[in-house]
C-alpha cells in the first residue's frame, strides 16, 4: 500500500512490526491522545509530516483489532442505550491491555 501523501489530512496510515498497513480516517484514530501529539504539525514529528504511524513493538494481528477499536469507539460514541460488546479474544486480552495504556484509550 502506498502512504497517503501529505495532503491528504483525512487518512492515516498504521503499521505494525510485521508491516501490515491500515488506512483508517484520521478522525476515528485521534482518539488516542498519544496519536494525536505526534500527528500534531507543531510537533515536528515524523509522523505528522508523512501521516504515518509505525509502531515497532505491535504486531499486525493486534494492531488490526486496534483500528477495529478506533472505529467502534467513534461510532459509538454518543450512543444512548446499550453499547454492543467488542469481542477480544482472550489471548489477546493483555496485549491489548498494554497497548490500550500506551495510547491512552
């Protein structure tokens, strides 16, 4: 896959230790307060100016159910009721855990 070119603010680019690649909207990634600050332009951050995050100590497997999470999250998010589950699988269960405290979601 091909990285979204800077001009493109509305997409970004994730990938994993094993270089899978997610393209997903940057809306539903700024949820992560850890994301945000290094897609901030302020930041000087690679990852701002190339809208792409590469995350080597993630493997594709649960950077995908990342993604999967950003996306639930943002449309669920003015939900009013009862929220469907995700589904984690168990053996992903602390994994997720420690990655969901990395990135602060």
């Amino acid at each position: 896959m091909s990285t979204p070119s800077p001009e493109d603010q509305n997409s970004i680019l994730l990938v994993s230790n094993d270089a899978h690649t997610f393209i997903l909207r940057k809306s539903s990634v700024l949820i992560s307060p850890a994301i945000k600050s290094m897609l901030d332009k302020k930041s000087n951050f690679e990852e701002a100016q190339f809208n792409r995050v590469v995350f080597k100590n993630m493997n594709g497997v649960v950077l995908e159910k990342v993604c999967e999470y950003f996306y639930y999250r943002e449309k669920y998010a003015d939900a009013v009721g009862d929220v469907p589950d995700m589904e984690i699988p168990p053996e992903l269960a602390l994994e997720l855990l420690m990655v969901a405290d990395f990135l602060c979601t």
